[in-house]
C-alpha cells in the first residue's frame, strides 16, 4: 500500500464553501486577504551540487490569490513548487505556509530543520496535481482518490468514497469509478488526478505542467475544469504552465523566471500586453509570435 509520503498519494484537493464570481473574486482575492501571505520565500536559494537553481529567491502569494510562474525551461519554476510541497528542500532560506515555517525555522540565528511530523501536518494543507499524473497503477481511480483522505487526513471509507464520486461527477468521469489508470486516456487520467486533489481539501493547489503531457485536442478539457475551479473555489494557486492563454485568463499576477531569479512581475494584462523587462519580451516573443505582444 502507498504511504503517505508517496508524491501521488498526497497530491492534491479542493476547498468547498469559497465560492465567488469569477469577476468578483479577481477583484478582492490578494486585497482583502492580502495583508496575510499563504505562501512566502524569504532569501530562498536551492543547489544540486554545485548547480544554484534558485538564488536569494523573495516572493509572497496572497491567500485566494493565482499567480503563474512562466519562464523558460531550467529557469527553476517546477523546483518551486517541488519545494512547496516538500519534494525538495531549499539549501538555505525559508519558506513560510500562513506564516509558519514550511520546512526549517530560525532558532539561535542558525537553521534548523522542523521535525517529520511538523512538516508532515503542514503538507496537508498542500496539494500538487503533477504532469505525468503520478496515479497508483494498481488501484481503481475510485480507490486514488480516496486513499489519502482515509491514511491522511483519517475520513471513513463512507465519507471518502462519496466525495471522490461525487467529484468524479464534477470532472466527468463518474463511470470510471472501477477503471485501472492504464485503462484511461492520458486526458482522462490527468481529471482523476485533479479529483484526487480536490478530495485533500488543500488551502494551496500546485499545478505543474498538468497539459504537457497530453494531446493537444483534449487540452482544452483540462484546462476548462481548472478554469472553473479557478471560478468557484477560494484555493490558492501556484501554476506553472506554457498555456499562456490560460495563465491570462486565471491568473492575478504573472512571475516572469529567468536563471533562477524573477525578472518580471505583473497582473496578467500588463504582463502580456506592455512587458517592461526585455527577457520577458523576448520569451513571450518566441512563445506568442512577433507582433502578438500588446494584443488580447
């Protein structure tokens, strides 16, 4: 059986009861509870060896807030939200959730690593919907949905089974309850694997890359369920995606990542119609086409 710590087994969930208007939630998400930062880097740096994927890295994510991370690749935006949901660990800095340290506090001016059970408690508050899906090949799509509220978060199996039907409604699949993931399509499994993550109940969702990996004729599916979460729910959102058309349509503030660092940050509208920096015209350049920059 998976355990707990397994990346598939706590990816993911969603938060009833924040339901706002699309237009009214762009409007006070980030200003009304943005005196209290979700998610916060503080002088963040991450090595591999000798390799400095992030340095000195400082940057906040309001509650209920959507900020998209673009960038080109190697520019150390997955690594973010590895870190985030404590994949990965930062060499040295720290990350704060709500204000409480993530995975290392201060103490005596030295750092020091919290314990497995602290970090473990505040990962629940964490979801990741991932870009190869990450479902449990030997278990029904019913079963990867409910197998983290059960170990996890202790729901009975009743409760946990008539949420993941319930949200297997939500992104169409209530008929693949008893399907094994090889029997999906890679469309279908990437919805399962959203259900699975609105079945954790996070406060944060992370979202990477979760269209790469699929065809471009079902694409628009899957981004039409996040949009629509996005819509409805007051999740906070960390996204890495290329879909540049979705990152203007759900998002509240655009970070433009470059070696490591944010060159680049703006709401959605400024961000991809009069860019200031000139790594940024020149990314969205080669992404959008010449002349695409300044056009909605």
């Amino acid at each position: 059986m998976p355990t707990p710590t397994d990346p598939g087994a706590t990816a993911p969930g969603d938060r009833p009861g924040g339901a706002t208007a699309a237009a009214a939630g762009r409007a006070t998400r980030g200003t009304a509870g943005g005196t209290a930062p979700i998610i916060e880097f503080r002088d963040v740096e991450k090595r591999f060896g000798d390799n400095v994927v992030l340095k000195d890295l400082n940057f906040h994510v309001n509650k209920g807030e959507r900020v998209t991370l673009i960038g080109p690749s190697g520019s150390g935006k997955t690594t973010i939200l590895r870190l985030v949901m404590t994949l990965e660990e930062a060499t040295d800095g720290m990350i704060l959730i709500d204000g409480d340290p993530l995975t290392h506090r201060i103490d005596g001016g030295k750092r020091v690593r919290l314990s497995n059970k602290e970090i473990k408690k505040t990962r629940t508050r964490i979801g990741m919907v991932f870009q190869q899906f990450n479902l449990f090949p030997n278990m029904t799509v019913l079963e990867n949905i409910t197998e983290s509220p059960i170990h996890v978060l202790g729901q009975s199996k009743d409760e946990a089974r008539a949420k993941a039907k319930d949200l297997l409604h939500k992104v169409g699949l209530d008929d693949k309850a008893d399907a094994h993931p090889s029997s999906l399509s890679g469309g279908q499994q990437q919805r399962v694997a959203i259900a699975r993550a609105l079945a954790m109940d996070p406060e944060i969702l992370l979202l990477d890359e979760v269209t790469s990996a699929l065809d471009p004729e079902i694409v628009d599916e899957v981004l039409g369920i996040l949009r629509n979460i996005a819509d409805t729910t007051d999740i906070t959102m960390l996204i890495v995606t290329h879909e540049m058309q979705f990152a203007r349509d759900v998002s509240d503030r655009v970070l433009m990542f470059d070696g490591g660092a944010i060159v680049e940050d703006a709401d959605p509208h400024t961000m991809f119609t009069a860019p200031t920096h000139d790594r940024t015209k020149k990314f969205l350049r080669a992404v959008l086409g010449e002349g695409q920059i300044g056009t909605r």
